[in-house]
C-alpha cells in the first residue's frame, strides 16, 4: 500500500512505520490518522511482521501534536467524533494489538504526539525528547487518551500536574516518572529500539499476544484482570509453541517457534 505522510521499511520480521512531514514536525492531521490506521490494520493481519517501530521523520520531532487548524470549525459533536474516531482507529487499535509496538521518541512528543506514543506497549527516547500534553493551554484536554493513559503510566498526582500546568518534561523526567523505559543519543534511538524488538521476537508469538492482552486486561473497566491472566495462561498449553519451548528447555537448545 503506498502511502503519503509515512514511510514502512522492514528489516527481517521488524517493521517501521515513520511519520513523514518533517515539515510539519509530523503533525497528526486526518489524512496521517487514517494512513495510520491503515499501515497498523496491515501490519497486525502481516504474517511476516513480528512487531513494529513507530517513529518520526527528522531530528526535531516524534510527533509535535495534532493539526490544529483542523479544530477550528468543530463543534461539541464534532469534537466528541473527532476524539472518539481517533480513540477506535488508531490509538486503541495500537494498544490492543496482538504485535509489540515500540515507540521511538526523536524530539518532541506533544499533545497527540505523547498519545500515540503512549498507545504503545514499550516507550523509549532520545535524550533530547521533549514530552508533554498543552491541550489546556488551547481550551482544550487530551481527546486522543492522554487523561487515562498518562495516569496509568506516571500515576494521578504526576498526570495531574503534567495536564493542568501543560509543561514539557525532558527525556530524563520521563525516565524517571516511568513514561519511557530507556533513554539514549539519538543516532542510538533506532538501534536500541531494534534491539529490544529483536529479542522480543525471539519469544514465543502467541504467548507475546496473550502477554499483551493480559497486561491490558489490568486497565479495561469491567475486566477481572486475574481471570483473563487464568483464561490466557490456560490457553497457551494448547499451542505447539508450548510443546516446542518445553522440548527446548527440556533438551537445553534453543526453541524454534512458529506462532502456532
């Protein structure tokens, strides 16, 4: 599929996704939210892709927000349609999809921008990322997750100050409140992220879903986190990917999985 604001590139089972308007410091307007859509549908449903890296284009920005002038002549419902659209068919489809997802932060990640990354499963940054969410200095509030999202990752008092000042936090900041997991020079972001992907993958896949599902199960309002944990975990002796990592472990080699 070819698109016009990202670039996909793969690298083995790797696949990255790259926000391409440099110009624009890869603001998400509604053409980049669709292709979005439409690059993660794909990726998840790719036998061949094990997992993705969402980045952005340029040394500036990972994403400096949404378009804003696309705001200008909403109104109330427009508004809730506009936040609810994004919620369905971008951002919790990254969250709930079955591949991991690694955000890698280059710059500034505001507004939308800190939304998409935090939609990911794993965060990581540049140490001369920039994150934050302005919204209230617009009249606005986060529409893209940002409220329940921050607040699960940073905790209600840090995610409070965080929204209502609308500040910038640095790379170390979020290092440290737990918004990212790791932090490095730039020209070591991708690698990194690579890195980390890579042994992901080495895992079992369908285990690496039921993980996934599982850990989100914890945050999913009338969800008994513990009994999808039991559900999953059970499910998983069902798989030849069990039998095949017991038989490794069993006979001290490396296992082959094949997501079966």
């Amino acid at each position: 599929m070819e698109f016009q604001n990202l670039l996909i590139t793969n690298k083995g089972r790797v696949q990255q996704i790259t926000i391409n308007r440099e110009s624009k410091l890869n603001a998400l307007n509604k053409d980049t939210l669709a292709e979005l859509h439409s690059a993660f549908t794909e990726a998840f449903q790719n036998p061949e892709v094990g997992g993705i890296i969402i980045t952005g284009a340029g040394p500036k920005a990972f994403v400096a927000g949404a378009d804003i002038s696309e705001f200008a002549a909403l109104n109330i419902e427009g508004g809730a349609q506009l936040s609810r659209t994004g919620h369905t068919e971008v951002f919790d489809l990254i969250a709930n999809g079955s591949k991991p997802v690694i955000a890698a932060v280059n710059g500034f990640a505001l507004g939308g921008g800190l939304e998409l990354a935090m939609a990911c499963h794993i965060r990581i940054a540049s140490d001369n990322a920039k994150m934050g969410l302005p919204e209230v200095t617009l009249g606005l509030i986060p529409g893209y997750g940002g409220t329940q999202r921050l607040t699960q990752l940073v905790g209600k008092g840090k995610a409070m100050e965080m929204i209502l000042t609308a500040d910038m936090i640095t790379a170390g900041d979020a290092l440290q409140y737990g918004l990212v997991t790791h932090v490095v020079n730039p020209e070591e972001l991708l690698t990194k992220a690579e890195e980390i992907l890579n042994k992901i993958l080495s895992r079992a896949p369908l285990a690496l879903a039921a993980a996934i599902r599982s850990i989100n199960a914890a945050y999913t309002d009338g969800i008994n986190g513990y009994e999808t944990e039991i559900t999953e975990f059970g499910k998983c002796f069902g798989t030849n990917d069990f039998k095949e990592g017991v038989a490794a472990f069993m006979e001290k080699r490396k296992a082959e999985f094949k997501g079966e």
